[in-house]
C-alpha cells in the first residue's frame, strides 16, 4: 500500500542504508502519558 509513497519495505531498507542523520527519516520522540506507570513499575524492579 505504501509503494506509491515511497513507503514500501524495499524503499526504506535502501534509505536505511545511508548514515545515521543522513537516512531522510525524522525521528520524533512522543511521550505517552498512557504508558509511564508500566515503565515507573520496570524502572522501580530495575534501577538501582
């Protein structure tokens, strides 16, 4: 579905390729408030 857009699983393998930062890919970090008390949980089991 994705080919028209460049979106296929042949074109991404080939961008990922390329070095880090220069990949044409955009990394974005969204927190998900749904989620913290599953990692607050881990993180109390995990870290000293």
């Amino acid at each position: 579905m994705g080919e028209p857009y460049g979106w296929s699983t042949l074109a991404l393998y080939e961008r990922m390729q390329a070095p880090f930062g220069e990949q044409g890919i955009q990394v974005e970090y969204l927190r998900n408030e749904s989620k913290l008390n599953a990692y607050k949980a881990w993180k109390k089991r995990h870290v000293l």
